[in-house]
C-alpha cells in the first residue's frame, strides 16, 4: 500500500495550524497523537522531536496512545537515545501488549495478553492505518526483535501480565489502589 505524502504533510499542516490556534485543546478526535508518526513518515526527525517536546510540555498527565509512543521511541532511537527507547518500550507495551508482536513479528511464545480497554485489543492494531507504523527502518525492526526477547523485557512482561490479571477480579479499595501503584511504578511513569 503507497502512502500518499502530499496528502498527510497536509493533514499535519492543518494539525499544526489547529494547535497554534488552541495550544492546550485536548481534541476529541486525537489528532494530537497522529502528528508524530506523520512527521517520520515525511522523514522528518526535527519535526518528530519539536512535536515530542511540545506534546509532553502540554499534555505532561497523558496516557500512552499505542502508535504515538511507537513513533517516540523511533524518534529517541534515531537521536541515539537507545536507553531512553528502551525506558519507553515498558509504556509502549502497557499501552497495547499486541503491538510490537503485531508490527515487528515476533513470537508471543504463549503469552496470555489481559486487557481492559480497547487499545489493548489487536484489532486496534490490525485495522490501523499503515501510515502509523511504515516508517519504521528494518534495523529498527530488528532492535525491537532484540527488545522483546532480551530477559529483562521479558521479566517486565510477565510481571505486568500479573499484574493486570490480578487488576481483573479486584475490588475497589486499598489493595487495588497498591497493584495500581506498582504497576505504574513498573512501567515507570
């Protein structure tokens, strides 16, 4: 499937020119988490890097929307900010376990996926548009295949499985609040 460029460096254009407009708008329609991914599919890394920061100074309490976390890690990678990618591959995958199993091919290797929102779900990842993932490099595929399979992710994954697991069937009260707690502390946010 071709992208058509010209047609996305439009839409960001207009993206662009809506946020000036209304800097800290929380749009409803999430156009704030395509932006990212559009400047690297232009092959725009400054673009990428200038839209992370002004995201993050804006909209510090954010959750991780699965492909524009994906196009941050790119970004941090493509600046030779490796251990900064791998901090962020830990949110990547509590934003949506199917992505990176999806997109990069690897092997779930019986791995039982809890979730408890639809980004979580694969088709969230099946029926995306392929504009949000095609700008990734094959040696980034194969950093993200390293990733995956290297122990400490692994000891991350299962631990946060658990925990989600554990979420499933827990009552409200100070219990939950804790597996709450260190799940985010987990995940390092």
């Amino acid at each position: 499937m071709d992208i058509d460029l010209k047609k996305l460096q439009s839409k960001l254009r207009s993206y662009e020119r809506k946020f000036r407009k209304s800097p800290n708008d929380r749009d409803g329609s999430g156009v704030r988490f395509l932006m990212g991914p559009y400047y690297l599919c232009l092959k725009d890394l400054e673009g990428a890097i200038s839209h992370y920061e002004w995201f993050w100074a804006t909209y510090s309490d954010s959750i991780d929307e699965p492909f524009h976390a994906l196009g941050r890690i790119i970004t941090e990678l493509r600046q030779g900010h490796e251990s900064i990618a791998q901090s962020l591959l830990k949110r990547l995958y509590a934003s949506n376990p199917y992505l990176i199993p999806y997109i990069f091919d690897v092997d779930l290797k019986g791995v039982e996926i809890p979730g408890h929102s639809n980004w979580e779900e694969k088709p969230y990842i099946t029926n995306a548009p392929i504009e949000l993932y095609s700008y990734v490099s094959s040696g980034e595929i194969e950093w993200f295949r390293r990733q995956w399979c290297a122990r400490e992710f692994s000891v991350f994954v299962k631990a946060y499985n658990n925990l989600q697991f554990a979420l499933e069937d827990e009552p409200v009260g100070e219990h939950r609040s804790a597996l709450i707690d260190l799940r985010a502390k987990l995940v390092g946010r």
